[in-house]
C-alpha cells in the first residue's frame, strides 16, 4: 500500500464510525442508555481512547510491524495465517451486512420497487472500479468526502437547535450507575475504528505520528458519537419514536431555512452514499493487503475482484432488514470487543512479554560473558 500521512490515517478510522452512526447504532446507544447516553459516550471515550494509547505503547517495540506480523513474531506462519483470517473475516462479512443494511435503507426510503439485488450490485461494481486504482485514491477520495460528513453532523445539531429540549438529559444517570458506567461498557464496542490501528504502523509516512493518530482519531469519534446522539436525544420525545431505518435522516427533515431551504434529507443521504463508498473500498483495501501478506501473491488485482464477489455475495444473504439490523446492534459490538479488543491486545500483550524475555536473557549472556 501507499504510505499515508497523519490527516489520512486519523480520516480513515473516523469513516468507520461514521457509517455506523448513519445507520441504527445512535438508536441502539439510546434504547440502552436513554437519558445517560452522553454521559455513556463521555465515560465510554475516555476508555477508549487510554484503550488507543495503550495500544500505541505496545506497538512501541514493533514500530515497522502490524499484528499480522507480530502474530508472526509469536507462533510462526500457522499463528499468523489464523490471525490475518480471523481479521480478513470480521472485516469482509461485518462490511457485507453493513452494506445491505444501508442498501436496504435506501430501497425502503427512495427505491421501494427496485430489487435490493440492483442496488448492492451498483455499490460492489463501484468499489471494484476504484480498489482497482491506486490505494492512495482512496484515501485522497476520503479525505475530501469525510469532513463534509463530519461537517453535515455538526450542521444537523446546530440547525436543530431551537427544536432541543435539554430536560431530555435527566435524569443523568437513566435508569442506574450500574446501567451506564458497568453494562455501559459494552459500548466499547462502538469503537470499531480501533481495529485498523493494528495494521497502520507500517502504512505510515512518519510512525512518530502514530501516538496522535492513535488518540486524536479516537478523541475525534467520541466527539462525533456525542453530537449524533445528542441531536437524536434533545429532539425526540420517546426513544421508540426514532426512525428504524436511518435515525439521523429522520432528523434532517426538521432542517428548515425558510420556504426556499426545505427537505435537504436528499443531500444528507448523497453524502452518506459517499461516505459509505469510501468505507468498503477502505475494508477491501485492508482485506487485500492482509491476504496479499498471508499468501505473497504479487498480484493483488484478481484478489480485488474476488473480495467484491465475496462482499456482493454476503450481503446477498440476509433475508430482510431485520437481520442486518440484529447483527449490527446485538453481534457487532461483540464482535469488536472480542476480536479488535480482547484478541487484539491479548496479541500485542503476549509478544511484549516475549520480548522482553529475550532482552532479559541477552543481558543475562552479557553479564555471563563480561564476567
């Protein structure tokens, strides 16, 4: 891949969280949290991002290495292999469903007559035409698209300001201390972004960066997450009134700038249908690399058609919307807790351990050969 720099590194972990907020997590947060869900986010950031730090701190020794290589560094090839599979896995079929849930999103809202088929199709053809350009095509792409998403967010709040009711904050703990600061951890789980911070470290221009990288991006996401639920919170009633299908398009059609300036829902959903795009190219990207790192193929062009097979074929086989919206709100976070999280760190913890066994037993042999 092409060597990235800061601002590309930090845009490319805030895509992931951002497709996810266009979708149903902003509802899950609030279903689970109600009134306690900032303080959640709030709570559940600061973890988050001493979760990045830490992480940045067991790379420390690993600086031109990413978990695929280090998983290498600990068990050999047969390690590495079920390392780079299990993370090829969460992120081919957690995109695929992700897709069709957005797919499915925009059929039910905009092409209720057009097969879900065509509609997938459309976004996979899309993502094979520029997986097959450069890798920094896609970043540079991401690059222009993601502050305008981000930018779109932070205007939806404000815009919906006068709409606000700030009593809907109370009581701050919702329904208990235990709710929101113990279960309240699973919400760890909304930080997916986490994940490609295990293979940037050889992706990057100058790793001296990668300790900001690590805790701006993070910082940035528990900022966005806060300002996509504070707007759904401050402006809806009952949790339960919240769209199933896209919370954040309900509340672009309150957005009103006189009788000229209406239904700009449109131009919200075009940008997410960017943003969007720009995600699975990026997971196609990451998954090409890994398989590329686990198989020397030289070659990485038949591979790109084959993940877009793959992503077009997965996200083929939910039967309806509710199943996409089950993994995303009841698997995925679980997902991340076990895979980016606890098999991720585990993985990092373990290979720290093993070196610093071998320094202790070189400057034990030094010791010995002085003496």
């Amino acid at each position: 891949m092409t060597k990235i720099g800061q601002v590309e590194a930090i845009m490319l972990i805030l895509t992931i969280i951002v497709t996810h907020t266009v979708l149903s997590m902003p509802t899950d947060i609030l279903n689970n949290y109600k009134s306690a869900s900032i303080l959640n986010l709030i709570y559940v950031g600061i973890i988050a991002i001493i979760i990045s730090y830490f992480i940045y701190k067991l790379f420390k020794k690993f600086p031109s290495m990413d978990i695929v290589d280090i998983s290498e560094f600990i068990g050999g090839k047969i390690l590495k292999n079920i390392i780079g599979i299990i993370f090829i896995c969460y992120f081919i079929i957690s995109s695929s469903l992700l897709l069709r849930n957005f797919c499915e999103s925009i059929q039910i809202l905009y092409f209720p007559m057009t097969d879900i088929t065509f509609i997938i199709a459309l976004f996979v053809i899309a993502l094979g035409i520029v997986n097959n350009l450069s890798f920094s095509a896609s970043i540079k792409s991401n690059v222009i698209i993601l502050p305008i998403a981000l930018i779109s967010v932070v205007f939806l709040f404000f815009t919906n300001i006068g709409r606000f009711v700030p009593e809907r904050i109370f009581p701050l703990l919702g329904e208990g201390a235990y709710n929101t600061f113990i279960l309240g951890l699973t919400n760890l789980g909304s930080f997916g972004g986490i994940a490609y911070l295990y293979f940037l470290p050889p992706m990057l221009k100058d790793y001296s960066k990668f300790k900001k990288i690590c805790i701006i991006s993070i910082l940035a996401t528990s900022l966005y997450l806060i300002f996509t639920v504070a707007t759904l919170l401050f402006i809806f009633t009952f949790f339960t009134n919240v769209s199933e299908i896209s919370p954040l398009y309900t509340a672009t059609r309150y957005i009103e700038f006189g009788s000229f300036f209406q239904r700009l829902e449109s131009l919200f959903l075009l940008i997410w249908i960017l943003i969007f795009a720009c995600y699975i190219s990026i997971v196609c990207k990451f998954s090409v690399s890994i398989l590329k790192k686990l198989t020397n193929i030289s070659d990485t062009k038949p591979l790109i058609n084959i993940f877009c097979l793959l992503i077009f074929t997965i996200a083929l086989i939910p039967k309806n919307l509710a199943v996409t919206q089950f993994f995303e709100s009841s698997i995925y976070k679980y997902l991340v807790l076990i895979i980016v999280l606890l098999l991720g760190i585990g993985i990092l913890i373990f290979a720290n351990i093993i070196k610093y066994r071998q320094r202790l037993k070189v400057n034990v042999t030094e010791k010995r050969l002085n003496v």
